[in-house]
C-alpha cells in the first residue's frame, strides 16, 4: 500500500495576517518599543460592545489591527463609575497606547473607557445602538460592529423580533455584524425568524464564512452576525481540511476548545467545538454531555435551554452512524485560547494546534508538518514570572485576522461553498445542554424538527 501524499510538503510556513509583523513579534504594534505608538496604516473602523472585563483584549486587538474604534458600549454594571457624553469630535480613534486602561488596578466604566480612546459613548442599551449605527451614513458609519458580548440579546421571547431587527438593521445597511459569541443562542430565536429557511454562514477564498450587504435578505444565511474565533476558519485547519481527501474518511475525533472569558463565553467553545465536528463527521446521531459550571463546590449547576450566559467545563461523547465517534471538552475558563484537535483514520494521525499541525502515518512516520515560523515551547518554571498583560493573546491574534479578511471578503464571499451549517451546528450544541441536564443521550435531529428547521 503506497504512502499518502501531501499536498503540503513539510513547510514551515510564517505567521500570516493583519499587520503580520507585529503579530509574528508578539506585540502589539501600538504597546511595541516600550509602550511608544508607532505610525501605522488605519484599520477598519470598529464600534465594540463589551464587558469591562474585555478592556484588555479590546486594547491588543485594537493595536495589533490598528483599529479605528469608532464606538464603545456595554451593559450596565452594578458599581461602575460613570461618563457622561461622547468624547473625540468625529467619534473615531487613529490608534491605542498602552496607557489606556485607567491606573494600575482600575478598570474604567465602559463610557470612561470610550473616553480615553476618543470614541463615541454608546450606552448600555445594545438593541437602540445597533439601530442608530445601522443608519449613519459616510464616515460616521463604522465598517463593522464587534459584539464581544451579547448578553440576553436575542433571547428573551418580548423582545426578540425587535433584537433581530436592530441586527439586521446593520447588515442591510452595509456595516458587518460580527460577535464572539453565536447569535442567536437558540434554535427557538432561529426557527422563530428564520420560518425553517435555515440554511448557512457561506465561505469565500481561504474558508471564511463572511455576511455581506445583502445578508439580512439573503436566506442562505441563518445566523445574524458572522461568528468569529471559530478553529474552522483558521488557517491551521483549512490546511488539514486539504489533506481530507489523501487522509481518508475520519474514524475517531478528539477536540478541545478553550478559551478566558474574555474571549467568548462557554456557550461560544462549545458552538466552536461542535462546528469542528460538524465539518469533519456531519451529523451525530446521539451526543451524552456533562457540565461543570463554576459555582461553590458540592453544587451541580445545570445549563440553560441556550448558549448565552453559560460559564464553565463541558465535555461530550458523540456516536455517529457507521461506528465513528468524537469526543468534545470546551471551557472558557481554561487560561489561554486554545485549539487541540487529534483526528483518527485511515491516514493515521493529524494533530492539529493553534499554529499548525502535524500528520503522522499508522507506522508512525510523519507525513507532512506544517507550524509558524518562530513558534517554540516555552516555560515559566524556570525563570521568573514577569508581566505579560501587555502581550497579546493568542485570542486577540485570532480575532485580529479573521475581522481583517472579512473586511477584505465583503459581499464577495457570498459566493463561496458553505462553512458553518448554523441551524445543524447550533441544534448539536443544545444538544449537548439538553443532555447535561438530563443525563441522557440527546438526538440534535430532534431539536432541529422541534424548532420546524429539520
């Protein structure tokens, strides 16, 4: 039997990406050189919605992408501190420094915060902003709206019409809804609006799933925003996707998706995760699933009937017809943002990381290897621990590229091959809630003719 051939031969290939450099160098390009801002060619311009919590994480996507932040606003917070008005005369900011942040130990109110980076305040209230940036017009409108967050947006029955109207209030108007967190977090919201027409987020050139202008209209498209930090839309992946076809059909799928808060919430790693597996096996027929959310000890907390708000572990065991099988373990409290993923079958082994990915043959031979140039394993046992707020996160790199090319895609991408099965995937994923709390194995089919999508 002849060896597989790749069609990747052992490369080594070099980080890739917005404002490739600064990424490939570790830093930011605005917290580089001791904190001094270095001249650079303006981003997109970006209105986010976020948590305090996110402050950081917004600062390193900001500086890597050199994003024009147009727009801040997050929900009310019990406690916080408050600004009044809009700062910055045309609502938008050339750039960040690392001052940004407030003292060491603080966190501004998320107004305070907008202030300090010359943007538009834009309150607490998420459905009234997305209406009003939906109908700026010329350089006031943002390219796209970053939802880092979304809260209960989408899923409380009095207003969830009204929820996706301010959403699609921006897609039709030409400013991209893009969200950490997938949108809507329910096969209710989706069957509800979508009147079974769900069908899929499509891809363009590379594998990425974009929405453009005409995605509210358009019925190929299911979710309302375009979800971001999915490992199916890495580039480590759609290397591996290529070699598919020499592999071999998967036989055993092993993922891990992990995540900080900061970067999605649990419901978000676990949509992750079972798009992975969705493209790689299809549809399971059964999923057995246990949550552990981080409550005091000696409690046993249940998931919701949605992905919005969950915080915590969760792992799964999927069967799939004609005896392949996957095994699933997400969290948003792992750290550090992290893909793992080990996929079994006739080729052997392809283990796949955040940057890159290894094949090896069932005689243990490797076939093919493809990692970013510079890439090492590091220790911090062995020397002493230092400061890394201002480093960027593997995240924040993520989030960074895959807003560039949606930026750069547009409407283009429409044309493309579909890429996330939204309807399929989410009706998995609640699956998986479903059997957390029953404690039985859960049909995802079932959810998706309960919701009138199958």
């Amino acid at each position: 039997m002849s060896t597989p051939r790749s069609t990747n031969p052992r490369s080594s290939t070099r980080g890739s990406g917005p404002r490739g450099a600064a990424a490939r160098a570790g830093k930011p390009d605005a917290l580089a050189a001791g904190g001094d801002a270095i001249a650079i060619a303006p981003g997109p311009r970006v209105c986010v919605w976020l948590r305090r919590e996110q402050q950081m994480l917004l600062r390193q996507c900001a500086a890597i992408g050199a994003w024009r932040i147009m727009g801040i606003g997050g929900p009310a917070e019990v406690g916080a501190a408050s600004a009044s008005g809009s700062a910055g005369g045309d609502g938008a900011s050339g750039g960040v420094s690392a001052g940004v942040g407030g003292s060491e130990g603080e966190t501004p109110s998320t107004a305070q915060f907008a202030e300090k980076l010359g943007a538009r305040a834009l309150g607490d209230d998420l459905r009234s902003a997305l209406s009003m940036l939906g109908g700026l017009s010329g350089e006031e409108r943002p390219d796209a709206v970053l939802l880092m967050h979304t809260g209960d947006f989408g899923i409380i029955p009095a207003t969830r019409d009204s929820d996706a109207d301010a959403a699609a209030d921006c897609t039709t108007r030409g400013v991209r809804l893009l969200s950490l967190d997938p949108l809507p977090a329910s096969l209710l919201s989706l069957g509800e609006r979508d009147a079974g027409q769900g069908a899929a987020v499509v891809a363009g050139p590379e594998g990425l799933g974009s929405i453009g202008d005409t995605a509210a209209s358009d019925p190929a498209i299911a979710g309302w925003s375009m979800p971001l930090g999915l490992c199916r839309l890495s580039p480590a992946l759609g290397q591996v996707l290529t070699l598919m076809e020499s592999f071999g059909p998967v036989r055993t799928l092993a993922v891990q998706c992990l995540a900080t808060p900061a970067e999605g919430a649990l419901g978000a790693r676990v949509f992750d995760a079972m798009d992975i597996v969705h493209a790689l096996l299809g549809q399971p027929e059964t999923i057995d699933a246990a949550y552990i959310g981080v409550h005091d000890r000696g409690l046993h907390p249940l998931p919701g009937e949605h992905l919005g708000g969950l915080h915590g572990d969760l792992t799964a065991n999927l069967r799939f017809a004609g005896g392949r099988a996957a095994a699933v373990v997400c969290s948003d409290r792992a750290g550090r943002f992290e893909h793992l993923l080990t996929i079994i079958g006739p080729g052997g082994r392809i283990r796949v990381f955040n940057d890159g990915f290894e094949w090896t043959d069932a005689r243990g031979r490797k076939i093919d290897e493809s990692r970013r140039a510079g890439a090492r394993r590091t220790s911090t046992l062995r020397k002493p621990a230092i400061d890394q707020s201002d480093t960027p996160s593997p995240g924040a790199s993520v989030i960074v590229e895959q807003v560039q090319r949606v930026m750069d895609l547009g409407a283009a991408a429409l044309g493309g091959t579909p890429i996330v099965r939204y309807p399929e995937v989410l009706a998995m994923a609640q699956a998986a809630l479903l059997s957390a709390r029953t404690g039985e194995g859960e049909r995802p089919a079932t959810l998706l003719r309960m919701a009138g999508l199958g």
